[in-house]
C-alpha cells in the first residue's frame, strides 16, 4: 500500500500482523522507504506526517 511520506510518497507499508499470518499484533504495518536514504531523513519525513501514537490495542 503506497503511502505519502514528505512530498514525493518515498515509503510503503507492507500488513504483517497475525491476521496476515505475520508476528506482530493484528492489524500491524511497518513502514519503509522504496527510495534509498539515509536514516535520519526517514525518521524525518516519517516524524513529520502528523501521525499520533495510540498504544498498542489487542484484538
């Protein structure tokens, strides 16, 4: 799933929950760049979309 990280939507997310047979909770997605960069400007671009942490939620 294509998702807009800074202007240019430099990042994916790929579902690796339990419910998609992964490790993770259900309903978890990590989150990674598809264009080489360095770390920091990631972190960035990801601390810049406005998201807000909610805590884990078991389902």
């Amino acid at each position: 799933m294509p998702i807009s990280i800074g202007a240019t939507g430099t990042a994916r997310s790929a579902a690796d929950g339990k419910d998609v047979g992964g490790t993770h909770l259900p309903t978890h997605h990590t989150i990674y760049p598809v264009v080489e960069m360095p770390f920091s400007e990631f972190v960035e671009k990801f601390m810049s979309c406005g998201w807000v942490y909610t805590d884990k939620k078991e389902i």
